[in-house]
C-alpha cells in the first residue's frame, strides 16, 4: 500500500468522516500570474484539482460534495474571462461525463442557472440527467451561485405558497424555511474549505454554514489535490463540534 493508500484506510478508520464537504475553489488567477501565464490557464489547471477531489471524496466515502464553480458576482469579470470560463465548464461536463459515471459521482447544480448561456445549460442538464442513477457521491456545482439570492428566492416561494394558502407563517420555523432553499435534502455541509489563503466566505451557502467548521489554507486552488483533501479531512477529524452546547 502506497503512503497516501494507507492515510485513506487511516482517516477512513478514523470513522469520524464529514458527510458533507463544500470547498471555496481560490487562487487559480494567482497561480497562473505567478508563471506570467493569462488568468485561464490557472482555471484550467484548476479542473484537474476538481477531478482530484472528487476522486478522493468518493474514495474517502464521504456523501457530499459542492463546489463554488462560479459566482453571480463573477459576472462582472472581463468578457473574454468569462466567456473562457463558460467554455471550460462546457467542455469539462462533456469531457468528464463518462468517467463521473464510472466514479458513481450524481452532478447536481444550484444557482441561477437560468444565467448560464444556452450551450452551458444544455451540457449541464445533459449531465444531471446522465449522472441521476449514481449513487456513491453527490456533487453539487454552485453555478451563478450566490447564498443571499439563493435566501431571497427562498423568502419570494414561501411567500408565494402563503399567498396561496398553502404555507401557515406561524408553522414557518428553521427546517420548514431550509425546504425551500436550492437542495433541500441536501445535509448542511460539516466542512468549508477554502483555497489560497482568503479569510472570507463570499456569500457561499450563508443559510447552510451555521455550524460548518472552517478550514483555510494557502495552497492555490490549481495545487490542490488529493493530499491536500486528506489534510483538510484530517484536520476536520481533529476537531470538537460543539453546535453552541457545553461537551461534558
Ligand atoms: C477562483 O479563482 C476560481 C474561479 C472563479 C473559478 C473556479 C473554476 C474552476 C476550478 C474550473 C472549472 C470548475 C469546474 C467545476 C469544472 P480566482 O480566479 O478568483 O483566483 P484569484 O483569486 O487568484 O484571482
């Protein structure tokens, strides 16, 4: 057994896995100014991270994945990064199909996905529909994602199911509000984990990260790979959730 063979059977031994990881994908702008190379050749060395971690999720055993693909503030970025961005989504959800099937992956999406270009939505909905029968991991991609729109939209359906009166405001608590959220059979994520150093949240699943345990490091987003997955699992294993009680 290889080293890092041995630190999966480890953490996997360990028992205390995190059902549910949602990771800040940063830093791929950084890694490819660093080699003076154009903002998109990090992004793309940023899928083959996506792949690694997927893979090592699955492997793990750990039940659910989201990934921060794009924001609604990213919108604003250059044309041509947006456009390379949109193109890079594409050709990965095409590219990536068969062997997210092989891996038992279920793609799942949240966001305004009405936003996405035509070609991108087709793809994206191609592959949700390939992917629906996979059962080993569930990954979600945010997409145009933002969590204050995502709570708005919640508050605009609610309010639509009172006006029909089929929803009571007094029978309105915290579970009944989460069921219209984007994914709401979704578990809460016990892990965030962002890249390249940014202490910030960026308006990421701000409803579902009530209790998350944070987990920051430096490493950029293109660097992150399997090992760095593990470490951030390891780390997560580490720790003493409280969810605001006194442990006795
Ligand atoms: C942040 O780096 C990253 C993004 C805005 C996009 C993430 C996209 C990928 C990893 C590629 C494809 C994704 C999937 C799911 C196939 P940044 O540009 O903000 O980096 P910087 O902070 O260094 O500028």
């Amino acid at each position: 057994m290889n080293p890092l063979e041995e630190r999966a059977r480890a953490i996997q031994a360990h028992g205390n896995l995190p059902r549910h990881v949602a990771v800040i994908m940063d830093g791929n702008g950084r890694w490819a100014e660093r080699r003076g190379q154009p903002r998109i050749f990090g992004h793309r060395a940023g899928m083959k991270s996506v792949r690694a971690v997927i893979e090592a999720a699955g492997d793990l055993g750990i039940e659910a994945l989201t990934l921060y693909a794009f924001s609604k503030e990213n919108w604003k970025r250059p044309p041509a990064e947006v456009d390379a961005l949109m193109g890079l989504l594409r050709r990965y959800m095409k590219s990536e199909r068969e062997e997210l099937i092989e891996r038992g992956a279920r793609i799942e999406a949240i966001g305004d996905l009405d936003q996405l270009g035509g070609a991108a939505r087709a793809e994206l909905d191609r592959l949700i529909e390939a992917t629906a029968h996979c059962d080993r991991l569930r990954v979600t991609l945010a997409l145009s994602y933002g969590g204050r729109a995502e709570i708005v939209e919640a508050a605009r359906r609610i309010a639509r199911a009172a006006v029909a009166g089929n929803l009571d405001p007094q029978s309105l608590d915290e579970p009944a509000f989460a069921r219209f959220l984007y994914s709401p059979d979704l578990p809460d994520p016990d892990l965030l984990v962002r890249t390249s150093g940014e202490m910030r949240i960026s308006n990421f699943l701000l409803w579902q990260i009530a209790y998350a345990e944070l987990y920051v490091t430096e490493t950029l987003w293109p660097d992150f790979g399997r090992e760095a997955f593990f470490e951030a699992i390891e780390d997560y294993q580490s720790r003493e959730r409280r969810f605001g009680r006194v442990m006795a």
